[in-house]
C-alpha cells in the first residue's frame, strides 16, 4: 500500500537541505570565530542517504512513515529553498507578478510554541502576533508573500483543506497572508507551529 | 560460437540471501556450472562451491548464506563445458559486497532517532552512527577499486557496532 508521504521528495528535500545546511553553517561559523558548532549537515547527510536506501530496497515500507516526517523535519529552515532549487535546478530573474518589478525573494521562517513564545514576533522586519489557545487563525502583514507557505505542527507537514486531519487555508494578499485553520481545529497550548516560505522583495 | 561467460547478483528484501543470475550466452556444450563465494581472507564461504546444475535455470536464489554478517565475496562462476574436450572450464568472477544487514543497522538506528529525539543526547550516538554510515560507503568504495579486503574491513568495524550497541547506542 502506498504510503501517505512521498518519501522520494523528502529524500530531495533532505539531499538539497544538507548542502545548503553545510554552507550555511560554515558562514555562521566563520562569523562565531569558530566558535559555531553543530551537528544539524552531518545529521541531515547521514539520514537522508539511510532513508533514501530503505526508500530503495522497500518503498512501502511503514516505518519509512516516521524516519521520513524525521528527515523532514530535519529540513526545517532549508525547505522552502530546497524546493525552489528542486523546481527551478538554478537561479534565474525574478519578477513580482503584482508590481511586474524585478525582484529577490526573501525567506520567511516563522516558528513558535503556542502559549510559550512571546507575541509579537518580529518577521523580516515586521511584527507578527502570535495566536492564542483556541484561536484558529494567524495573519502574516507581510508584503507580497509568493502563495506557497508550508505550515508544520510538530514537525510534520500540515496539509491544506483536507478534510480527514487538521489542515489549513491560506488566503493571500498583496499585504498579508491568513492562515485559518480548517475543519473546526484550534490551536493549542504548547503545540509547535513553523510557518515558512518566500516574499518578493523589489532589488 | 565463442562462450561469453557472465552473471549479475541481486538482493532482495531478505540481506541474509542474494540471487545470481548466469547472464552467459555462446556455447551449447556446457554441462555444469558450480558457485564458489570466496571471502577476503580466500576461504570458501560455506566450505565448498555450491553445485548450480543446469535444470535449475538460469537464476539461484541463495538462502540465509550472509550470517552472521554481512561479507565481501570474490563470486567465481564455473561453467564446465563438453567442447573443446571433456572437462574444460570458463569462469567468471566479481567481487560483490553485501551491505544489507549494515544498512538495517543504521536505518534501526535512524529509527531510534525518530522516534524519540532524545536518543541522540547519548555520548557519540550520532558520531558512532555517521562512522557506521561512513563505513558503509568506504565499503562500496573499496569494492569499486577491487579492494576486497578493505571493503570487508568496514564490515567487520559495522559489526562490531552491532554486537556491541549496548555500549555504544
């Protein structure tokens, strides 16, 4: 039977992460003087490669359910930019198709715990208020955000308007970005949510 | 018609058992064949070739061969032909390394992680795991170079963390 993630995208996603992840800690560290470390490109590297053989050997294999919500997971921040690498396989120009200007875009990462963190949170410069327990609704006033958030509730992906799970809606503007949770669902005290994804930014 | 011995290996689901499949073509006086695993240290895995008669087929499944670990084999195919007298031979040989119960291992390991995060607080969990990773490619490494020693030398070290995961996950 078909498993309910494709863990041949995850694999992708993991085997781009862990090279954006590697450059990007070799930045952080040279600006730590050294004194930077962590395990997260060496952990993405040896994981994604274990999946993607039990992927291999057994591609409706259950437990790849779990070991895969894992290795995504361990994408985190690196996820938006892998696709976009995924999808285009190199950079080109960008243009913001509501203003038509030649743009960049600019990652949005957005994590918090609900009744933990402290509202507001700023984002790329702005102020995000975080929802309470039972709301079911966060508005990201974010300028021209590209209509492809992805949104995680302790670290596995949440899907959009499905009607079986909690899942989300999002409705974009050219100022913001609303996210309603679907089906009745609220968010809850203590759960972890990371909203992350692009907006266009005029160069 | 000029013999061409060949034969390709494959494994399966089950790392304990691997297939091999006489991909050879050319002569019609072949009257047996017989499979001989040799190990690093030029043993015979099992302590004799394996009588592959031709009423089998052209595919034999070996069961449960791989234990208790996972080996780096010379894989020497003999064919004993009728022509051009009595008793000749043609082999074939490759040196094929199984890492299946390896993998297991780390993937069980990877498991583990998913499963409960925590795990990896453990002193040199995870540089114990990259090593097993590690060890598994320098394996496959090993064997592209025809170093068969060498590729069962990262083998053994991912046995050692097998037999001795209590100590070290």
């Amino acid at each position: 039977m078909a498993l309910p993630i494709e863990i041949n995208k995850y694999v992708q996603y993991g085997q781009v992460s862990s090279f954006l992840a590697s450059l990007d800690f070799r930045k952080q560290n040279l600006l730590a003087g050294g004194a930077y470390n962590s395990d997260l490109p060496m952990r993405l590297s040896l994981v994604t490669r274990i999946v993607e053989w039990k992927y291999e050997q057994n591609a409706n294999d259950d437990t790849l359910v779990n070991t895969g919500n894992y290795l995504y997971q361990l994408c985190g921040r690196y996820l938006q930019q892998a696709k976009l690498i995924i999808a285009n396989n190199m950079p080109g120009i960008i243009i913001n198709p509501a203003t038509g200007a030649q743009s960049t875009l600019r990652p949005i990462y957005l994590q918090f715990r609900i009744g933990v963190t402290s509202s507001p949170v700023s984002v790329n410069g702005v102020n995000v208020t975080l929802p309470v327990d039972g709301e079911n609704s966060i508005v990201l006033p974010l300028t021209y955000i590209l209509a492809s958030l992805e949104v995680t509730l302790d670290g596995v992906e949440v899907p959009q308007s499905d009607p079986l799970q909690t899942s989300y809606n999002a409705i974009y503007t050219n100022n913001s970005a609303t996210i309603t949770l679907a089906n009745g669902s609220t968010f809850h005290n203590n759960d972890l949510w990371i909203i992350s994804g692009y907006q266009f930014v005029a160069i | 018609m000029a013999f061409t011995p060949g034969f390709s290996v494959a494994q399966g689901l089950d790392p304990t058992s691997f297939t091999i499949t006489d991909t050879s073509s050319g002569d019609p006086n072949i009257t047996g064949r017989t499979i001989s695993l040799f190990q690093s240290d030029g043993s015979l895995l099992g302590g004799s070739a394996i009588d592959w008669p031709l009423s089998d087929g052209n595919t034999k499944t070996l069961l449960g061969v791989l234990t208790p670990w996972d080996f780096s084999l010379n894989i020497m195919v003999t064919w004993a032909s009728s022509s051009p007298i009595s008793g000749s031979t043609y082999t074939a040989n490759e040196i094929v390394t199984f890492d299946g119960q390896s993998n297991e291992f780390a993937y069980s390991l990877v498991q583990q992680i998913s499963s409960n995060q925590a795990m990896t607080s453990i002193t040199n969990y995870l540089y114990n795991l990259a090593l097993i990773n590690s060890d598994i490619l320098n394996a496959q490494r090993a064997t592209s170079y025809g170093d068969q020693g060498a590729a069962q030398e990262c083998l053994n070290r991912i046995y050692y963390f097998y037999i001795n995961r209590n100590m070290f996950f």
